[in-house]
C-alpha cells in the first residue's frame, strides 16, 4: 500500500507496521487459505442457523409439556427451563437468537437435545465418532491403496487385459449404491452363509469394552462387512482417478526423457510416473477424509452400527433438530478444516505451489 | 567420412487402425565423427522421428520397420542398434547418445530437484564415485553452460527460466560423456539473444570435447550458422545431404532451393525471395512418385509416374531427384 | 451424426438400455396396471408367468409395482437434473465470465455447499418439507448437487474466456449475450449434457436412499419405497430379500446404462479426441 | 505552407503495470510497459520487435484496446479511446487484430462460415443474408482460399495451420478497419507457407491501404514485411530504439539493437559472425521495482556510472534512441554489404 512511505521509518508503529507487513507478505499463501476457511466457516454457521429456523412448530412446546409433566411445575416455568436447556427461545429477536447461537458455536458447545436431557451434540460425538472414524478411514485407506496400486499399474498396461477387467470393475462398483452394496453383503455373507455378524459394532453380550485382545478382535470381526462393503464400492473410483492421472503423467515429456536418460524402468515407475500422478490425490484423499465426519448414514443404519451417521439419521427420525445441527455443523466444519490442513502441507508436497 | 552413426535404408512405420503411416521412409544418412550435422524440415518431415530412433525412444506406437542404425564407437564393433534388448539400451542410452529435448521446459521432473535428477542418472548408470565428488562434476558442468551452480542445482524446474531450463538441459546432456548429443529444436521456444548464446555454448562443447552433434531445426538459417553438415527431409524422405557450405552453393534438390530461397534474411536483397507454392504433404496421404512434386516448379509428368532414386556424389553428398543436375 | 452415434458401442448399448427404461415407464403401467389391494390368497408367491417377479407379503404383484414405480423414480431423477444442469451452470458461467466480486459471492456460498455433506442435509430437509411430488423430492436431492457442477464449470469458462477467440469476440465488438450464448456454451455444451446424466444417476441414488431411511416414501410404488418396505419387513425372510432385489437390480441397470452413456458421450464430444 | 501528416493513432506516455497480490495488504507491481509514445500513420507498416517479455504483445492489445493503459492516452484519428466497453466511441470496429495462435483464435466448434458470419452481421445489422455472403465469398478470393464453399463449411481442426491465419486475415479485414494489429501471425506456420502469408499482408496494406502494427521477435520477417517502413525496438516495456527499418538493422544505434541484430542468424554460411555478442549478461532485469536510470544498464558494455541515474530519448539522424551515452556505443554497421 503506498501510504506506508508517509509513516517516519522511525517511530516505532511504522516498525511494528513493517514487521507486521512482512509477516503477511511472507505467509501470505497459508494466512489467505486461513482467512477462506474461517470466511466458509461463518457462512456455514450462518446457513445452518437458518435450516434450523426453517422447521415447521415448535419444539420448545413440547419439550416444555415433557417437563411439566415430570416436574409438576407451571407451564409458564416448564417453559422458561425448557427455553434454557434447549439453548432456543422461539419468540426471541432473531439477531438476539443468532448471537446466542453462534456464542454457543464458538464456545464448543453443537447443542442439545430437545428429546432426551443429558444428552448433547458434543456428548454423541464423543461416543460415536470413534466408531464411525474406525470404520470409514480402514476402508477409506485399504481402498486408497488397493486403488492407487491397481490404478497405476492398469495405466502402464492399458491393452492388457487386467485393464478390461479394471473398467468393467470401475464402471460396475460405480454403478452399485454403497447401500445395495452393503444389502448385499449382509444378506449374503451374514443371513445366508453366516460368516460374519450382520449387526452392531460388538457383541455386548461377550465382550466387556476396554483395551483387552477379545474386545478388539470381536470389534475387528463386527467391522469386517462394512468395511468390505465401502471398499468395495470406493475402490473402483480410486483405480479410475489414479489411473486417470497415471495416463496424463505418462504422456508428459520428462516420461519420455527420463527414458531417454536410460532409467530403468521401476525409477520412471515410482519416482516419476506415481510421484507426479499422486499429486492431485492427494487433494481428493484429503476431501474423502473429511468426508468422513459426517458418518456414512446409509450404511451405519443397513449394519446398525452406532456411527455418526446411524445417530443422524436416527435423530431426524425422531425430530430431534438441535442434535441434528450441531452434528451437521460439525462435519461441515471437519471438512473445511481438513481441507485446509491439505491445502497447508500441499505446497510441501508439490514444490510448484510452494511459496518463498 | 569417419562416421559415427549410420543410418542405413531406414523405414519408420506407425501402424494405425485403418492403415499404416510412413513416417520415414527408406532414410540413409551418416552423422559425421566430431562434427555438426543438422537434420532441416517443416514439421512432419520425420526428421524428429528419425532421430529419436537412435535412441529408441519413437513415440508410440511407432516402430522401426526395416533398415539398420549402426553405431559406430572409436575402435569397437559398429553397434546394431534396433537390435539392442531393453537392457543393453539402457546402458545405451545418455552413455553413448544423449538428447535435448524439443521440449525441454518440460523434460525434468517437476517434484525434483535439479540436482536429485543429475544424481539419479549416474547411480543408474552405475556411478559409484561419493557424493561430493559426483556434485562437483554437476557443478562443473552448470558452470559450463555459464550457469550459477550453487543456485540451479538446489532448484526445482519450475523455479527456471526457458534459456537456463535449456542450458540445464544441454549440461544434462553431457553429464555421462557420451560420444554424440541429439538437439531437437533446442532453441524454438527461445528468443534470438538467448538463441544465440545456446548455440555459441554447443559450438563450443563440439570443439572443446569432440562430441559430435545431431541437431534437428526448421530453420535454415541456424544450419547455416551452426552446422557442418546437412541433411534435408520432407514428407519422411531425405532429399538432399551435403556439407553446408555445399547445400547452400549448389542447391541440388527444387525443394532446398525453394526452402532456402523462401527464407528472409537481414541482410540479403529482400526482392530475390519467393514462397515456395503449395502446402507441405499430408503424412497420411502423400503423392505418388517424388513427394515434393505438386510444390514443384521445375515439375515434369515423369516425377509423378516414378520416385527418384538417391544420387550419390563422389564427395558422400546426395541428391533425390529425377531432373539432378538441371 | 447417427452414424458417429452408432459406431459407438458404449453410447449405442447405452442408449437402448435407456430407452428401454422410457419406453417401460410410459407404455407399462397401460399394459400391467398395478392393483394395489391386498390379495390374501396370493401372499410371497414365487416367479411365474402370472407374477413374473412373484407376489410381496400382501399378495400385490411385484413386477406390476415395479412398472407403476418407474415412471416416479424417473420423474425424479429428470426433474433434478434439469434442476441441478440449470442452477449449476448458469451460476457457474455467471460466477466464471462476470468475475470480481459477483464471483467471489457465488463462489463463497458454492464452498458451503460442498463443505456439508449433503445426504444428513437431505434427509432434514426431507423431514422437515412434506415431499408428496417427484418435482419436490427432486428439488431437495438437486438443491446440494449444483454446487460441484457450479464450481466445475466456472474452471471451465475461466480458462475459455481467456481463449484467443474469446478476446477477439471483445475486440470485434460482439455483445456478451454473443459471446456467452454462441461462443462459450457450445464449447461447454458437451460437458453440460454429460452432467446432465450424471445428475440423474446421482439423483436416483439420494432419492432411493432417502426413502432407504423411511422419509418421503410418498409412492409405495416408487423403488425406493419397494426397498424401504421389504427391508422393514425383515431380511431375515429370504422371500423379502427376493423382492427388495429386483427393483435395486433395476436401478443397478440403469446406473450402469447411464454411465455407459456418459463415457460414450464423452468419447464423442471430447474436443481432445476429435482433434486426434 | 507545410504539410503535417495527421497521426492515424497517437499513443501518448502509455504506461502499464499489471499487479499481483503478494499478501493480504501488499501487490507486486510489475511495470510492463514504461512511457511509451508512438504515432502510426495511415497505411504505413509498423514493426514492433523485441524479445520475449520485452512488453510488445502488451502494446499490441492496448491499440486493440483489450487492455486499457494503467496510465497515458490514446488517440484514433484525433478522438481519446478509453476502452472497449465505452460505448461512446463512433471509431467502431476501426482497429482490428490478428493472433499468434491461428488454432486458439477460432473458435473450434463452429465453422469458419459462423465465425466470419456473426462479425459482419454485428457491424452491419441491416444487411441480409445474401448481401453478407457475397462479402464473404469477396473476402475468400482476396485471402486466395478457393472454392470459398468449400472452405467456409469446414472447422478450424480441418484446416492447416496456414490455411487458418488466411481465414483470422479475412475475419480482420471484413470489419474494414483502419488498422490490424499482427501479433507474431507467422511464427507458428512452416517455414514455406511464411512468405505467402507475409506477402498476402502486404499486399492488403496496399490494396486497402490499412495500417499494420506487426508484432514479431524475428527480425528477418520484419525485414521483409515493413520493408519501407519502420521498427519500434522493445526492451523491457521501452522502446529504445525506432526508425526507418532499412537504417536501424544497417547501422543500429543502441547497444540493445546491436546485440539484437548480431544475434539474428542468416541463412548463409558465408556471414557467420562467430563473435561474442556486445553484452555483459543474457540475464534479463526484473519488471518490478525498475532502476531509476537506463533499464539496459546492467547489460550494456558501453555504459557510465550515470546511465544508472538518468536517461534519455536522443536523435540520430536515422532514429530516435533512448540512450543517454551514445557517444560511447560504435556506429559502424554489423554487417559490411547489404541487399535491399
């Protein structure tokens, strides 16, 4: 900006100017994709605050009568501990209304259930997100790395046969819904040949929760179908993407020239060909990662497995909207932040973006 | 002519669905031992192509289909080079023969650093000299090429301008010593000033080194300027091969004649030059008989019926053309 | 044309599988109409020529459902992604060939729509909007999809305004509605179309998972519903199994039909491959 | 009573600094084009050379008025433009340009007929359909593209490279423009086909009596084409050196233009220069942050301690350079014996 030349180089505000300056100029990749994330944040806040107030009745009123009915107290007073509990006052000034909501955002706290007490956004979290962060992210990586192993070698040999059966593969696994996928598995390897369990994450029954070899393994064996259910559905597109990207990378000229150089065939493989072909990956891996946050509802709900996801769904069943936005926000939010992590190593992996 | 590569009746096919396309046809030309040699054509010509046969490296799916490329080494057995298995070429290749490529602002590895990509090349080639010494030897070359080494070697590709990209690549190209370089269109992306540092820098590694050179252009003023030998190419055949200062007195071939004639110079008298008529053949359909003649202007019916045989002159120089001597 | 159409295996098998999917939704429901009362004599009946694809729990014809479904699922489907090809890409051209800060709002409230995931944003908006048409089903599964088609094409129109013939538009005098409407919309037409079937196949899918979860089953007949019923009946019945199969094999087909047809169009209409 | 050619266009101090955002609160700012004047007349044929980066396609589009000058006036036929978008301005459609790119500068899925149609049909809204064909099939024959049928159904991919800078030369001419801005329009055609292109130009810039501003960095082509013209030498966003093109390439003045004009090849092996070229580094100066003085300084062989403080236009005889220490730079021609 030109006015910083009318600033006395010796006062020390124009130092501490300069300084600041110098900072921004120097972070100036990392500090704007910052300022975006938060500008997306707020939008979002902003979004869900309004979905909220799209919801037909009132929710406070019967909360209120629920309480009424177990405290025996005044319908007026009902109200008002309902008012406080639920975070949410219908008649209140909608600016008023944002406020409270968006303190509470900032505070951490994703609200609370109007159907149950005691239970909030923050608390399911807690206990669901685990599950659901086991489950997607096995799958997610086995998918990954099956995906990128098959795609980058299908690119090299794409009149082989392999590369055939790799599209009638992508083009079938695109076409099955994750659910039908799961549907599949559940009638056929749990009801019909009873290999694995077609329920729940553990087996209550069995098992006492805690760090010891027979919990993790009836957890790993509760986990099998679904996490072969969602790999076998994701796969196809990481083969197709990776093997999409191998093909580009393959035509560029430093391909060639390497080759020319006399490398042998695996350096071009792994240093040149994957390395470069892996690149915008990444960036997909990253939004597939934070994806996860949010639970995959249909196939939580086709293994009954108290993910996220199940919680969600369940929750808007049962009209429970205050969990049900502060669980949204909170994917939303995990995905902004995943995003920005990605974008932030980025320039570490890829030296074309990086910045001096 | 001490020769150090023999290009003998080469026939370079891309087989395709419906046909097959000659992209050189029945090509044989000697790359003088030590010396300059410029392959001049538009595009199309095959002159790209042949080159990168001598390295096997034709894009896909080209193959050779017939003819013989020799490579001929100081005191050792001519090297058959379209037979060489994938092994053997590996060690062939940027040890004996090295290129530049057309497009040398994309032929380094942009996730690698100069110097990550000059090490890797002599591991592979079986360097096992220490570290250090292996950097002097990069840094030596870099500063042959009149670039900072300390700077470019710890640089990514894309941190380069085009003139030093292709001066990377020119010190690229002499890391392993080899005996002859390829330089395809090493300046076409550059302007004149920097052109015309590259090629002082190349006349000077020919001298100073004895490596020989290809160098493959459009231009026939850069043969004019650079070059000790040349060879013409036009729709995948040769027309016309000589000493430079021979092609450009003589101009044996209508085709070489037209090219030079159609070529504006700063200092020639600027009402002597014409076009050459026509457009340049299409590879997938070329005429019947001498490719050149619906271009050209000393044109008779026979040229149409039969193809010219190559004449070869006393002095290796050579000429395909019907009406030779006219 | 026709003939670019047929030489192509993809598109061409493609296409006929899609048109056999029309030809059922318009001409079924005439020839098998659907009865939907309660047989008690015929309940879980198996495949026969009366019941091509059996009986459900209550004796009602599965197959004669499936065709009376079809014409819903599909309604869906084309409602959203003339919804989502719309919206997209007119905002998508607006944010990319406007620029500034036009581009900067479009573009902030695109990243919220691709930061929220959508199928937990659908199902709200499913419970909390009574959907009992295709055209509303259909909004709520296109109102997250725009997004990613709206930022997909604002790259495109981004690097074609650029473009040398663009700028000589400018230089010529040509109005923008020229430039928008007869120089950059035919050189994204093809991309458009693409997506438009891409938005069908991934509207079938919300639609019918939507209705997986028990909202919005506003037509018992509609596939989504099939599913959603048989599932309620209990898997453990292989009879249920049998049912809930034949209208996700249906929709299996015509995701695969589609997406055969998205390749061949590709195929067809890439500038890339042409120039080759 | 004297004579005064009236400048067909007046480019008067025309600066251009493009920004780029280096933080949240500072741009870079990248001084493309530095105080540059140029007058073109009619019908004359003006070069514009230099090498690349040296800001001459930059110049080329802000006479077309794709850019508009961050600073500096530009005048058509006596009236200020101020831009593309105004519409205020009656020289409609007066300057016109052609592009490197003869692919990218047609749109590739429309044919040439839609390409050449929808110009004329802007311009000239009342004619009919008939009246704008016979302007078409006029245009074909003056561009020597026949059966003009035959090439207007066609696509741009279905034509070569030479056939398609024809059609960019027609679409430029059916507007009837007073000017044609060439940006390098032969550079990417073969070697053969440049000389027809270059004399169909020449031939327009006679028959139409249009002005051309031919942008080029080869100095050979240039030659050929501005042969009685002039030739704006560029470095770095300054022209440093402008005069009749036969006296600048005979006996170039600054020391830019002679480094530019040895380098140049000829195709001819009996003038090879093998000697060094006259610089001190082929390392080009930054755009940002200009030295105050000569921008050629850090280059230059013949330069003084003031060059890096000040400089200055002067006039030879023969051009008009912006060198402050002339006297210092050798005024013997590069080459001995020259044809015309």
């Amino acid at each position: 900006m030109g006015n910083s030349e009318t600033f006395e180089e010796k006062t020390p505000f124009a130092k501490l100017l300069r300084v600041v300056q110098a900072f921004f100029v120097k972070h100036h990749y990392i500090l704007s994709k910052i300022a975006m994330s938060i500008v997306t944040m707020l939008l979002t806040m902003v979004m869900i605050f309004f979905l909220l107030r799209m919801i037909p009745g009132d929710p406070v009123y019967q909360y209120a009568i629920g309480i009424q009915q177990q405290r025996r107290i005044t319908f007026e007073e009902a109200y008002k501990v309902a008012v406080q509990m639920l975070h949410y006052d219908p008649n209140e000034n909608i600016l008023r209304a944002f406020l409270r909501y968006f303190s509470g955002l900032i505070q951490g706290d994703l609200g609370h259930s109007i159907i149950e007490t005691n239970v909030s956004a923050n608390s399911l979290i807690r206990t669901r997100l685990p599950w659901t962060l086991f489950l997607s992210s096995c799958a997610l990586f086995i998918s990954f790395f099956v995906g990128i192993t098959v795609g980058g070698y299908v690119a090299q040999h794409r009149k082989g046969l392999a590369n055939k059966a790799a599209s009638v593969y992508i083009a079938l696994s695109g076409s099955i819904p994750d659910y039908l996928m799961a549907l599949l598995l559940v009638i056929n390897l749990a009801y019909k040949y009873k290999l694995f369990p077609a329920q729940y994450n553990y087996d209550a029954f069995s098992v006492t929760p805690g760090f010891n070899l027979p919990f993790i393994r009836d957890v790993l064996w509760h986990g099998c179908l679904p996490i072969l259910a969602y790999s076998l559905v994701n796969t196809g597109n990481w083969i197709m993407q990776m093997r999409g990207s191998c093909i580009g990378v393959l035509g560029e000229d430093y391909i060639l020239a390497a080759k020319a150089r006399g490398l042998s065939s695996r350096t071009i493989r792994s240093r040149y060909m994957k390395k470069n072909a892996l690149l915008p990956l990444v960036t997909s891996l990253g939004m597939a990662f934070g994806g996860l946050f949010g639970g995959a509802v249909l196939m939580e709900s086709i293994f009954n497995y108290p993910g996220l996801g199940l919680e969600i769904s369940g929750r808007i069943l049962s009209k429970d909207y205050m969990v049900v936005q502060g669980l949204i926000f909170f994917s939303g939010f995990m995905v902004i932040l995943v995003n920005l992590l990605v974008e932030m190593i980025y320039p570490w992996i890829d030296p074309r973006v990086r910045r001096e | 002519m001490d020769a150090i590569v023999r290009f003998q009746n080469v026939h370079i096919d891309y087989p395709l669905k419906k046909y097959t396309l000659h992209a050189v046809s029945d090509v044989s030309i000697d790359i003088a031992r030590g010396k300059i040699t410029a392959l001049v054509g538009e595009s199309g010509s095959g002159k790209t192509t042949l080159s990168s046969a001598l390295i096997r490296c034709i894009s896909e799916p080209g193959v050779i289909a017939s003819g013989e490329i020799l490579f001929c080494g100081k005191d050792e057995e001519p090297i058959h080079v379209e037979k060489l298995t994938e092994k053997e070429l590996q060690s062939f290749r940027w040890k004996r023969v090295s290129m530049v490529f057309q497009a040398a602002q994309s032929a380094l590895n942009p996730v690698m650093t100069v110097k990550e990509q000059f090490l890797e090349t002599m591991e592979e080639h079986g360097d096992t000299s220490p570290a250090a010494q292996k950097e002097n030897r990069c840094k030596e070359l870099l500063e042959y090429v009149k670039l900072d080494p300390d700077r470019i070697l710890k640089a990514y590709p894309h941190e380069l301008s085009g003139g030093m990209k292709q001066r990377v690549m020119i010190a690229f190209s002499l890391l392993l010593d080899p005996d002859l370089i390829i330089l395809d269109e090493p300046t076409t992306a550059l302007d004149v000033i920097t052109q015309s540092y590259i090629f002082s820098i190349l006349k000077e590694i020919n001298r100073e080194k004895g490596i020989s050179m290809l160098i493959m252009t459009h231009d026939i003023s850069i043969v004019a300027k650079f070059a000790d030998y040349v060879g013409v190419m036009y729709g995948g055949k040769l027309m016309e091969f000589g000493a430079v200062r021979d092609v450009f007195k003589k101009r044996r071939h209508p085709y070489t004649e037209g090219l030079i004639g159609a070529t504006p110079s700063i200092i020639h008298d600027i009402s002597a030059i014409k076009p050459i008529e026509g457009t340049p053949p299409d590879i997938m359909n070329l005429p019947e008989g001498c490719v050149f003649w619906p271009r050209c202007v000393y044109f008779e019916e026979r040229c149409r019926q039969q193809e010219p045989d190559t004449v070869v002159y006393p002095d290796g120089s050579k000429c395909k053309c019907l009406l030779e001597g006219r | 044309m026709i003939k670019r159409i047929t030489s192509n295996v993809q598109l061409t098998v493609g296409l006929m599988i899609m048109a056999m999917f029309v030809l059922v939704t318009f001409v079924g429901p005439i020839i098998f109409p659907y009865d939907p009362n309660p047989v008690v004599t015929e309940i879980y009946l198996p495949n026969s020529l009366a019941h091509p694809f059996g009986t459900d729990w209550m004796g009602r014809d599965v197959f004669r459902q499936m065709i009376g479904g079809a014409g819903s699922v599909f309604q869906i489907a084309f409602y959203a992604a003339v919804i989502t090809v719309l919206v997209g890409s007119t905002l998508g051209i607006l944010s990319g060939y406007a620029g500034g800060k036009i581009d900067k709002i479009i573009m902030a409230v695109t990243n919220i729509f691709l930061s929220v995931p959508a199928f937990p944003v659908y199902l709200v908006l499913a419970s909390i909007m009574t959907l009992e048409s295709p055209l509303a089903i259909a909004v709520v599964v296109s109102a997250w999809s725009w997004a990613g088609l709206c930022r997909a094409i604002r790259v495109q129109v981004l690097s074609l305004k650029e473009r040398d013939f663009i700028q000589i538009c400018k230089v010529m005098r040509m109005g923008t509605g020229h430039i928008i409407f007869k120089e950059l919309m035919p050189n994204i037409l093809s991309y458009i179309i693409i997506n438009f079937v891409i938005a069908m196949r991934s509207a079938i899918l919300a639609s019918v998972g939507i209705m997986l979860v028990g909202l919005a089953s506003y037509d018992p007949t509609n596939w989504g519903a099939i599913v959603s019923a048989a599932r309620g009946r209990g898997l453990i019945n292989p009879m249920n199994v049998r049912i809930l199969l034949y209208p996700l094999t249906a929709i299996v087909i015509f995701q695969v039909a589609a997406l055969l047809v998205v390749n061949g169009l590709d195929e067809l209409l890439n500038p890339r491959l042409k120039v080759m | 009573m004297e004579y005064i050619r009236e400048p067909l266009m007046q480019l008067k101090n025309i600066n251009m600094v493009f920004q780029k955002q280096s933080s949240l609160l500072t741009d870079k700012k990248f001084h493309v084009l530095k105080d540059v004047n140029l007058d073109i007349f009619e019908g004359e044929i003006i070069a514009l050379v230099g090498e690349s980066g040296c800001g001459k396609t930059t110049l080329g589009k802000i006479i077309t008025g794709l850019y508009k000058p961050t600073s500096g006036d530009i005048y058509l036929e006596g009236e200020r433009m101020t831009g593309l978008l105004s519409k205020s301005i009656t020289s409609y459609n007066k300057v016109q340009f052609i592009q490197q790119d003869s692919y990218a500068a047609l749109n590739p899925v429309r044919t040439i007929y839609q390409s050449l149609y929808a110009p004329i049909k802007t311009k000239n809204r009342s004619w009919s359909r008939s009246q704008i064909n016979r302007k078409l099939e006029e245009l074909m024959e003056v561009i020597g593209l026949q059966p003009a049928d035959q090439f207007l159904s066609k696509y741009p991919h279905q034509l070569s490279g030479g056939q398609r800078q024809r059609i960019l030369m027609a679409r430029a001419i059916s507007l009837d423009p007073k000017l044609i801005v060439a940006d390098e329009p032969v550079s990417m055609i073969d070697v053969s086909m440049r000389l027809s292109l270059l004399n169909l130009m020449k031939s327009l810039n006679k028959r139409y009596n249009m002005s051309f501003v031919y942008i080029s960095h080869d100095l050979s082509t240039t030659r050929y084409i501005a042969q009685n013209g002039r030739v704006c030498v560029m470095y770095l966003g300054e022209i440093v050196e402008m005069g009749q093109i036969k006296d600048v390439i005979r006996s170039p003045r600054h020391p830019y233009t002679r480094a530019l004009i040895q380098a140049v090849p000829v195709p001819d092996p009996d003038y090879v220069s093998d000697g060094e070229l006259p610089l001190k580094s082929m390392q080009l100066a930054a755009l940002e942050d200009r030295p105050k003085g000569c921008s050629f300084y850090e280059r230059c062989l013949y330069s003084c301690e003031a060059c890096r403080e000040r400089v200055y236009h002067r006039d030879t005889p023969t051009a008009k350079v912006l060198c402050s220490h002339l006297e210092a730079v050798p005024d013997k021609p590069i080459y001995e014996t020259f044809g015309e």
